[in-house]
C-alpha cells in the first residue's frame, strides 16, 4: 500500500483523549491531529518521538491530519493506524503474499454471520475439498522488549468474542484462521498478552488446541508504502 501523498513529519507532543495528538511539526507549527488507534498505545506515544502524519485534504474535518507512523525508541518504524492491518492483509491476499491462504480463489471483506457480526474476510474456492474459510485479523504495535510483541494492549472483550465466533464456524465444518498483522517493525515474534488479559490468553491457547489456526505477518513500513512481508513466528 503506497501512501497517496507525501507524509507530513514532526515530533509528538503528547497524545490525549484516546483519538486526539498534539504534533509540532518541522516548520514549527504546533497542530492538533486525530490519532486512529483506540488501544493503549504503550511504546507507541513517548513524547518527542518522530511521526508522520497524512493530510486528508477534508474540509469537513475539524483534525486535518491523521497520524499514521511514529519512529520506536530502537529506530524502527511503527503504524498506530490500526485500520491498516486489514488493508494490508487484503492487499496480501489479493497477491497470495499468504501462503497458506494462497489457494483460496475468491476473498469477501465485512463477511456478515448469521450471528449479525462481520468477520473480516471469507476466503472461497470452487474446489470441493477445500473448506471455506474465515480469516479474523489483529493489529499488533506491543513490543515487550527483545523482539517479542503481544495482544492485546488492553483488556478486550471484543477480541474474546471474535475467538468464540470463530470457533463456532469451525464445529460448522469451516477453516478459520486468527491474523496477527505486525505493525511494529522491532517485532520478530508474537505471543497473547497473558499478563494484560489473561482470559483472552487461555481463549486463545484452548481454541488452537480445537483448531484455530493463528498466523503472523510483518510488515515493511517506511515514509513510501507499507507491506505486509515476512510470517514470523507465534509463541502461543
């Protein structure tokens, strides 16, 4: 995914309110820019790092400027746009960059349940023996230290939910399939966050044990385009 314009760069100020940023910018203008990511964000909003932000040219926007990347205190690059993820990982399968799902000929995003939930992509193919398939995706921006990365960054209730959805298409003879899209590029493996949300943790333990396939991707970000690249590993 190539970003449609040049980046704007500054320095974060401070973030506030969950959806708010204050950036100084290069010029030296100080703006108030609206940060897409409803998580913690721990690692992610350290006062004084780098970011970049792009322009949406909206009139009817109160905050121009929505706040995309930010630089980790290793140098690596960051995407707090969690929206990304599901971006990337369509992008990724409409390339079959996903190996193990490369084989699926035809991919529906917002994929609605008979439960009224919407499951981010349903993957089909005309071939008898090959099961439907539900693909479930979670950003990732955690860094715990040393490579490793986690989810979640915070108690979620939702993500517990998606677990149980999918394994119910499962016991109805579906493949389903959990994505960690990794968008923190200090991160070389992923774990479930057990000492933030450890219900989510066994969740996720006790549902691979009955099927539930779990996958991470990284991603390559720079000022350009980001691209969901290497599968790294899981340590579940």
């Amino acid at each position: 995914m190539k970003w449609p314009e040049n980046l704007q760069r500054g320095r974060l100020l401070k973030r506030y309110k969950r959806f708010l940023a204050d950036v100084i910018l290069e010029s030296g203008e100080e703006i108030t820019v609206h940060c897409p990511n409803t998580g913690a964000m721990t690692g992610c909003a350290l006062p004084d790092s780098r970011v970049w932000l792009l322009n949406s040219h909206n009139p009817k926007r109160k905050y121009a400027y929505t706040w995309e990347l930010v630089e980790s205190e290793l140098g690596g690059m960051i995407c707090i746009h969690s929206a990304r993820a599901n971006a990337l990982v369509n992008e990724a399968l409409a390339t079959s960059r996903i190996a193990p799902l490369a084989s699926y000929a035809e991919c529906q995003a917002e994929k609605r349940l008979a439960s009224g939930s919407r499951i981010d992509f349903f993957l089909t193919d005309s071939r008898e023996d090959e099961p439907d398939c539900y693909v479930e995706v979670k950003s990732v921006t955690l860094h715990c230290g040393d490579g490793l990365g986690a989810f979640p960054d915070a108690v979620s209730a939702r993500a517990l939910k998606h677990i149980d959805e999918l394994l119910q298409l499962k016991r109805d003879s579906a493949r389903v399939v959990l994505l960690f899209a990794v968008l923190h590029e200090d991160i070389r493996r992923v774990r479930p966050a057990s000492e933030i949300d450890p219900r989510y943790a066994q969740a996720l333990k006790n549902a691979v044990n009955e099927g539930l396939e779990v996958l991470a991707y990284k991603a390559k970000i720079s000022e350009k385009e980001l691209v969901l690249a290497d599968r790294i590993p899981l340590v579940v």
